[in-house]
C-alpha cells in the first residue's frame, strides 16, 4: 500500500528530475545536446570578464549624467515651489490690503462729522442735556431776548446773550430757543 509521504517523496523526485534534464537542454524545448553548456550568450566566448567589465565601465560613464540630471531636476523642483510660496504670500498681501482699504474706505471716509467720533458723542450729550433741561426747567422762548452771538462747539450751535447760553429746538412745528450751560471754553 503507498502512503501520503511516499506519494510527496515520488512527486518531489519527479520535479528535480525533470527540471535537471530540461536545464541540460533535453526534453521538448531542443537544447543542444547533453553538455549543459550554451552556445551563445555571454558564455559563447569562454569567459565572463570581458561582458562583466564592459557593463561596469558602461555603468560607471552613466552615472555621473544621471547624477548630474537627478541634481538639476530637484534643484528646479525647489525653486518651482519657493516661486509658487512667494505667489500665494503676495497674493494674500493684497487680499489684505484691498479689505484693510475698503473697510477704511467705508467706515472713515464718511463725509462730516462722523469722521470725528468723539464729536459725535459729545453732540449727542449736549442735545440730550439741553433737551433735559429745557423739559425740566428752563423757559422756551420764541427768539433770543437780545442780539445773540452765535458760537458753535462739536457742530452744536449756541447763542449767547450776556451770561446766558441758548440752543435751538423745536416745539409744536415751530423753532423755539431753549436755555442750556454755556459751551465748553466759552
């Protein structure tokens, strides 16, 4: 009876057999007799440091323009990508600088007195302050009661009679003069 080792021992023996007698040129592939020897190829010639120092020196006469084009190649790749890093940077400036222009554009280049923000807000108390104090107790009069000098201090127009200061203002669709503390300064 035949076992399953001798079955893989048979079938191993086989392979190596077969695969001596095709390299020594039997077999269906033609080949040349029994020697083992080619005819052609490197060998023909009887010796392999011919061929072997042929590719060598060959090899050796290559590199140097390999080297040479391997070193130009990544020295392009270098500045190719410092160019494109300085475009986007430049690029990026002037987005910049065109919002930083059109942000001053829009919010200082308003005409008046908005260009002046303390202005703006010094008016806003005065014209509160007088209108307070013209609806808590100052009387309104219809005209100055002389010949007023009219001072104006952050766009807010006074007039002066004597020691008194006066500022316009409106009451039933009319204009009406309210007393108010005088101006700064004044």
């Amino acid at each position: 009876m035949i076992t399953f080792s001798t079955v893989v021992v048979l079938l191993f023996l086989f392979l190596v057999v077969n695969s001596t007698y095709a390299q020594r040129g039997g077999g269906a592939r033609g080949g040349g007799g029994a020697s083992g020897f080619s005819r052609g190829g490197s060998a023909s010639s009887g010796s392999f440091s011919d061929t072997a120092a042929r590719s060598a020196s060959s090899a050796q006469s290559s590199a140097a323009p390999r080297q040479q084009t391997s070193t130009t190649n990544q020295a392009q790749r270098q500045s190719a990508r410092s160019q494109n890093v300085q475009t986007r940077q430049q690029a990026a400036t002037v987005r910049t600088d065109t919002r930083t222009e059109a942000y001053d554009d829009y919010h200082h280049n308003q005409p008046g007195l908005w260009d002046n923000p303390g202005a703006v807000a010094a008016a806003g108390y005065v014209a509160g302050r007088a209108a307070g104090e013209a609806a808590a107790s100052a009387p309104v009069l219809v005209e100055p009661p002389c010949s007023a000098t009219v001072n104006t201090v952050d766009n807010v127009t006074y007039y002066s009679c004597g020691a008194s200061s006066y500022t316009q203002s409106y009451a039933g669709g009319s204009v009406v003069y309210v007393e108010t503390a005088p101006p700064p300064g004044y």
